[in-house]
C-alpha cells in the first residue's frame, strides 16, 4: 500500500531545534519522536512503519536501535538512515545497501568546528598549555622555562584523510601558520590532494616527515586500528599526535606505550574507542595527553548547521530527489524499486559517475 505521508523517525531530540522547525512546515512529512526509555514493544511497532531514521550519534545511541541488519530486518518500510553528521559508523553500510536503504551523512557540515579543534589541539600541544594549566594549580614556586614550547610556524603537518574536514585543516594550517601541508588519502590523485592544499605522499613518509599528525578519515574495515606500534614507531620522537576523526582508528594501547617510552612528544584525543572513556583510562593519566570528549564537531554553530542540512537532505530524499550527501550509491536500483512500491512514485534517476 502506498502512502503520501512520509514518517521520519528519531529518539530523544535532534541536535538543534531548528531541524524540526523546518520539517514540521511540510504537511507531507510526519516526525515521529521516540525515547529510548519507551517500551521495546512500543518502539519496535512504531519503528518498523516508518520510511526515515535520523540516527544518533554513536555516544549517544542505545541498543538495539543501531543501524544493523537487525534494525533493517523490523524496518520493512525504512528507505533511508541520515547521520547525524560526518561519521556513519553506527550504520552497517552494507547492510543497507543490500536490503535498497539509502545512508546518508551531513559531511561538510561541521568541517569549520573540526577543523579548529584539531588545531586547537595542536597549538595547546606545542605550547604546553594543558601541562602549564594543571601545574600552576598545584605549585607554589614554578619554574616557566621548564616548560618552553614551540612554535608552529614552518612546521609540517600531516593530514590522514584530505576530505573536507581535512581540506579545511590544511587551509587553516597553511594560511595562517604557514606550515608544511603534506596528506594520505589514497583515493585522491596527486593533483586532487595539491588542489586541496597539501603534497600527497605514502603515510610512511608522512609519519617521518611531519611534526604534527593529524587524523581525518572515517572509521572502517580500512582505518580501524591503522595507528598502532609501528606507526607511533614510524612518527619522530619531537612530533606529536592528534586525533578527531573516530575511536578505533588509533591502538589506545599502542598510543598510550609509545607516549609513555617517550616515543613520540604528545597527543591531543577527541575520540576513544569506548566514548566517554573511563576516568581511570591510561591515556588520561599521561600528562602529554590532552583529551575532550568527541566535542571537536560540537559548537553552537555547528550543531544548528548539521541539523539544517539533515532536514533538507530529508525533503529532498521524500521529494525523489537524489540526496547531496549519499554514501552508498550502489544501494540506488533497488531502492528506487523499493521507494516506488511504497510511497507510490518513482524517485529520480541517479545521475551518471563522471568517467
């Protein structure tokens, strides 16, 4: 049976507010709020009659409402998961793909919020604000040439990831403290990454020759545990680590032994594998860490400007539109089938790769 409404649902709230303003102006589009406190019974019945799942992000996200093969198979009438932002890594991408579910993020979204952070961290690295801070709260009598920073002008940075986030790193980094720009992203050509600012070169260069290495891609199959012992091994003794793309991409273990051994100068961590991290983490003990807790894509700004582009993103998937920020257009052929059966329309053509 067709419908001509379209049911979206989400738990709890969406980022910002104004993401359900913007969709409670269309009479063709019913938001279905639900509480992860609410019965199973209730939101499996309510979940499984609905065509869209703006998901939470993943610290947030309660089982058994991960984006899994389990949820697609109480989801008969699901066409499309949305993140919340850049990340998907709460979505079994595959898993969509094969059951015609569209994922889709807001990817650009919050590249200004993360990108400040990432440098942020650098500079807060280099200048030993973080040590500083915590010393001065406990002694009486210090001794500031002890803790002598460094400046990050003329240094190089290597950017694991070059997408828009890493894109916008470069930028900040290159324009306004006129370092070394070098990238990894073995999806782009040498002249896609030069077109972005940096030098393209195999991650083991990158670790020998930069003095700051900063992560910018997603969380996969791929990148889960790329940095372990050999990497930080790799990376030089004064060079230091940042993190704010995903948990998991990092051996905490490995990080954490290669800091202590003096391996490698500091790290700034936005994200662990188990988020928040226990208190008692080893990480948080060293004092050549300085960790937050996944907030580098949280800012005021940021929050409203995701929410916004989720909102749209959904009008454009109910109105048959191919969505700006599409992951898995493999998924396409049996989804349109899927979407046509029942919203009782076909969507639009997917709109041929340039060769």
């Amino acid at each position: 049976m067709t419908t001509n409404v379209k049911r979206l649902a989400y738990f709890e709230k969406w980022v910002d507010p104004v993401a359900e303003e913007i969709l409670g102006q269309r009479h063709d589009i019913e938001l279905v709020r639900r509480r992860y406190a609410d019965p199973d019974g209730d939101n499996h019945q309510v979940m499984a009659r609905v065509h869209g799942y703006q998901i939470a992000p993943r610290t947030e996200l309660h089982e058994p409402w991960f984006g899994d093969a389990d949820l697609l198979r109480r989801c008969p009438e699901l066409l499309a998961i949305s993140s919340t932002g850049a990340g998907f890594d709460m979505v079994d991408v595959a898993a969509c793909t094969a059951h015609g579910v569209l994922v889709c993020n807001q990817s650009g979204s919050n590249k200004e919020a993360v990108a400040e952070h990432a440098l942020g961290l650098m500079l807060a690295l280099a200048k030993n604000i973080g040590i500083t801070d915590r010393a001065l709260r406990r002694e009486r009598d210090l001794d500031r040439f002890l803790y002598t920073g460094r400046e990050l002008r003329g240094r190089t940075v290597g950017i694991v990831g070059i997408g828009q986030i890493g894109t916008r790193t470069a930028e900040l980094c290159r324009g306004l403290l006129g370092m070394t720009v070098l990238a990894h992203d073995p999806y782009l050509s040498a002249d896609e990454v030069a077109a972005r600012g940096a030098t393209k070169v195999p991650l083991d260069e990158l670790l020998a020759r930069s003095d700051f290495v900063s992560v910018h891609c997603p969380r996969n199959d791929e990148t889960f545990g790329m940095f372990g012992a050999a990497q930080f091994a790799a990376m030089r003794p004064t060079a230091y680590f940042v993190n704010t793309a995903r948990g998991g991409i990092h051996d905490e273990a490995a990080l954490e032994a290669a800091l202590a051994a003096g391996r490698i100068a500091g790290a700034g961590v936005d994200v662990f594998l188990k988020e928040p991290p226990d208190p008692d983490h080893p990480l948080l003990r060293l004092p050549n860490v300085i960790a937050t807790p996944h907030i580098a894509g949280i800012t005021e700004e940021a929050l409203a400007t995701m929410a916004e582009a989720a909102a749209y993103q959904w009008i454009q998937i109910f109105e048959g539109r191919v969505p700006p920020r599409l992951v898995n257009p493999e998924a396409w052929p049996h989804y349109a089938a899927r979407f046509e059966r029942i919203l009782g329309f076909a969507p639009d053509p997917l709109p041929a790769r340039p060769a």
